[in-house]
C-alpha cells in the first residue's frame, strides 16, 4: 500500500508534489516571481544609514560598519554579532565576508545566532562571536559524512596551497617542492575545483620556469590524484604540456580522454576533438573529433561553444558529407547555432531564427521571432513588437490570436496555459479553448513559491490545473477553490486540498483528513489521521490513530 498525504501543501522550489493515489502530480515554474518587499528593504536601509553609515542588505539580515569593522544587525538595527568582519561584498545571491584575512562565503540568512559559511567548497557554522565548528557540513548544513580531522586538512592544505600559489604567481618557486611532499595523494582528491585548479597551475608554471624546485615524480601523482576535482584553469594547465618537453604525451592525452569521457568538461572535449584532428597524439579521428565538437555546443559553454561551432564548420567546408557531420553544416550556412535545450537547437540568420532538433531536423520554420520556451510539445514564440503566440511542430498556431504573455503549468498528463491581452490574464487549455475569460489581474509562474494569480486585489497560490471547472488555491494560508468565472466553490478553510481522478476532493481541515464533492459536500467526514490507497483493489483506506496509556 501506498501511503497518501500528509499536508497537500508541501512545496520544493522547482515543483510542487500532491501525492494522491500513488500519482505524483507536478506544477511547473517557468517565470520569475517578483517579491514586493525591495521597497521595505531599501527604507530599512536608508534608517540604518543615518545610523552605521555604510549599510549592505542580504537575505534576511543586514551589514552595518563602524569602528572600522562589519556586523549583522537586525532590521532594527541591533548588532546580532560580534564577529569583527573586515570587509563584507555582498548582493543578493551570496556575501563575502573577510575576516582576520581570510575569505567565507555566506549563502543562506543568519539563523538563531549562527549563519552557515563556505571555504574552499566546504561549510561550517559560525556563531556571533565568529567561532567555528568543523567543516563538516554540506550546503543545507547537513553533516557531510567527513570527520572533523579530514575537513580540517582539507582546509589546512586548501590554504597552504593558495599561499604557495601566490608565491608562484610572484615568481619565487623555492617553497613548491616541500608543498608537494605535504600533501597526502587522497587528500588531493578531495580538494575543491578552485583549489585543485590552483595546484596544478603552480606546478606546471614551476616546471616551466624553475625546474630544480619541483620533484616531477611527485608532480605526475599529484596530477593523476587531482585530476577529478579540478576545472578549466587546471585542466589547460597540465595538457597545454603536448606541445612542450614536459610530462609525457600520451600521459596527458590520457588526462584529456579522463576529463573529456569520465567528467564531461567542455574545455576538455574541445581540446581532444583538437588532438583528433591534428593527429600528433594519436591516429587521426575526424569523426570522433566531430562528436567531440558536439558535445561542446550541447554543454551550452559560452567560452568554447562559439570556437568548437567554428570548428565543425570548417570541417563540414573541409570534408562535406564524408563524415556525419549535419550539425557542421548548420553551423556553415547560419550565423549562430545556439543550444537550446536537450531537444533542440536554435539557428539564426540576420533576424530571422529557426529551430531544429538534436537531429537536425526542421522544427520551426524560418521566421522573425523569438523562442520563449518550450513545453512538452508547445513552443512560446513570438516578440514585443507584434506579440507572442503558441505554436505546435511546424508552426501551426493553437490560438487564433496572439497575446502579449503565455505562460504554461502542466501536470504529468496535462498543460494549461495562462494569457495576458489589454492588461488581464486569463487559462486556456491545450487545444486552444478557453478554459476562463480574461478575467484575472496578475499572474506570476513563481520562482520559489507556488505560481499565484491576482484577482480583485486579492492573492492566490495555485496548487492545481483547473478540473471540472475548479481550480485549488491557497488564500491566506488556507485552501479552496475558485471556478472558471473566478467566483468561490469551495471555502477557503482547509489546511490540504487534492482533486481524487473521479473530481471529489480529498481535504484536510483541522489536523484530519476527510473528502467533499465538487459543491462543497461532505463525503467522508474529515475526522481520519491517515489515508493508504490499496493498489489491488484500487480502494481508499481511511485510518485513525489511536493511542493507548498503559
């Protein structure tokens, strides 16, 4: 048996899940929900400049100076610390902060008198007087599965390592070579990518430049231990050497086939689709150098696309149908081909675009236009000037009009779309039918939170499609329904709501679970702790939970 809900209202930040009768049914975000409270904020700060002076805001909390050092304060203005931070950069994604010379990121808001930090990919808890615990936390401050004595090498030689690394950058080599006996082989594989990156620079710029301070014995195991974590700098660092004496080349090669093949790094992909193509390394392959290219524009990587496009063009001018390379002909005849997503590419010629699949097929036609978003088998296009519209494979309209928004929210099974025209929005189904008249003043497909509409100055959650005519949302705090005139059906008092397949409602009102028809009829009285659902005899098994004192 299946167990059922225990509060229809539990959402994650991409997708919302009502588990009912073992189906799970989704409600997707495709737009960003504006919050209201910027203006709030920037009064706050304003007050708290006549006090502190430089202010910064971030998540809940704000950064005020004096005395020469930073703290947390409330939106009051009471000091929430004592840390003593000596500089603090922050916006709205993250913060910066320096203290005693070293650098901690902060991601999430302040929190009962402590706020989670990062270093070097790894998170501790700081508290207001600035101590740590370990770094044994990941970045929802859950415990890692590492001990406190691994964490803290990490971090140590995370640090030892940036040392160095500036010494390097500064020309002064002398201390390299005792950095590489400290670091223990597995350690090195557990450092992040920044580090990692870090690492492998200053050894290949010391081989470069003072051979006689690096042992390269060390620096090959250092190499195959560090290979895994580290990102484009450190990469290009170590296979850079194919055209120089320094490591041995087919050593090399096999980084880039380990990083290319194994952790799927675009850089890496670029640079084997080079060595195929050049053929020095190994025997010439031009169609897996092709392949290579592909997996490049596929990665959607702006600093290699634009190159490995111009690469298989050259290759489709050089070779033509010799090799599978249809991709290259795009990129030969078009200005751009641009990823777009799994599925598909865009192609762009002056302003004219066209879409195609992963297999370089026609799916839109050439045509003035933008491509908004694609959803399921529906394609958002359009532009500001003339409008935007919905459109299936080929470019056949849905609707008989255009829009000046289309927004989507789909279900496992079904889609619905939500259109503004003169200022108002309104649903329509997936054949084009509308479903309500344009009768709602705002609409927002949410970023965090549940997409909501607006309707006569009052804000609703939205937490199913419209079915039968109704559609549940959340006022309040509590939930109920609204039909397709926008009128109430159901009373806005329960705590769960969750449409069963026959159109009945499943609802939660008072800590108890029960059931209503489509008129706000009581079925079963709402007096259960628990539903399971009988996948053999496809029946509802409504429970209470007793308890005994014995």
């Amino acid at each position: 048996m299946i167990n059922l809900i225990n509060n229809c209202k539990t959402m994650t930040v991409f997708n919302r899940f009502l588990i009912l009768l073992g189906l799970f049914i989704s409600f997707n975000l495709n737009a960003f929900c504006q919050e209201d409270d910027d203006d709030a904020n920037d009064k706050i700060v304003e007050q708290l400049r006549q006090k502190y002076g430089e202010v910064e805001y971030f998540s809940n909390v704000f950064f005020v100076k004096q005395n020469g050092v930073w703290e947390f304060v409330d939106e009051n203005g009471n000091l929430l610390t004592n840390i003593h931070m000596e500089n603090v950069e922050s916006n709205y994604l993250y913060a910066d902060l320096t203290i005693k010379g070293k650098k901690y990121s902060v991601f999430s808001p302040y929190d009962d008198g402590r706020v989670l930090v990062e270093r070097y990919g790894r998170f501790a808890y700081m508290d207001r007087n600035g101590n740590l615990t370990p770094f044994i936390y990941d970045e929802e401050g859950e415990n890692a599965n590492v001990t406190p004595a691994v964490a803290t090498a990490i971090i140590n030689t995370s640090d030892q390592i940036m040392q160095v690394s500036q010494e390097v950058g500064r020309g002064k080599y002398s201390s390299v070579k005792a950095l590489e006996k400290s670091i223990d082989l597995e350690l090195a594989g557990k450092l992040s990518s920044e580090v990692a990156d870090s690492l492998l620079v200053l050894l290949c710029k010391t081989y470069d430049n003072s051979p006689k301070d690096i042992d390269m014995k060390t620096a090959e195991d250092l190499f195959d231990a560090t290979i895994a974590p580290c990102g484009q700098a450190g990469c290009e660092a170590v296979l850079a050497y194919y055209k120089s004496n320094g490591l041995d080349q087919k050593r090399r090669l096999g980084y880039v086939r380990q990083l290319a093949d194994d952790y799927g790094q675009y850089h890496a992909n670029e640079m084997m689709g080079d060595i195929l193509v050049e053929g020095a390394l190994c025997p010439k392959d031009i169609q897996g150098a092709i392949d290579y290219y592909k997996k490049v524009i596929d990665a959607d990587s702006q600093d290699f696309g634009e190159s490995s496009r111009k690469k298989l063009a050259d290759l489709w001018n050089k070779y033509g149908t010799q090799y599978d390379n249809l991709l290259g002909k795009l990129c030969a005849e078009n200005e751009s081909v641009e990823y777009f997503n799994d599925e598909y590419y865009v192609l762009t010629n002056g302003s004219q675009k066209m879409l195609v699949d992963k297999q370089c097929q026609e799916i839109l036609p050439k045509g003035e236009y933008d491509i908004y978003a694609v959803v399921k088998d529906y394609f958002i296009i359009g532009d500001e000037m003339s409008g935007v519209q919905l459109v299936k494979k080929g470019g056949k309209p849905v609707f008989n009009q255009k829009f000046e928004d289309i927004k989507s929210i789909t279900d496992d099974d079904d889609i619905q779309f939500v259109v503004k025209k003169d200022g108002k929005w309104g649903f329509y189904d997936k054949d084009g039918k509308a479903v309500t008249s344009m009768i709602f003043d705002d609409y927002s497909s949410g970023y965090s939170t549940n997409p909501y509409v607006e309707l006569n100055e009052e804000e609703y959650a939205i937490f199913s499609l419209f079915n039968n005519g109704m559609m549940i949302l959340e006022k309040d705090d509590k939930m109920g329904c609204l039909d397709t005139n926008g009128n109430v059906v159901i009373p806005f008092v329960y705590e769960g709501m969750a449409f069963t397949p026959k159109g009945n409602l499943l609802v939660k009102k008072d800590g108890k679970i029960g059931a209503i028809d489509g008129n706000g009829k009581e079925i079963i009285p709402c007096k259960y702790d628990d539903i399971n659902f009988d996948t053999e005899e496809k029946k509802l098994i409504l429970k209470t939970i007793e308890f005994f004192d014995l």
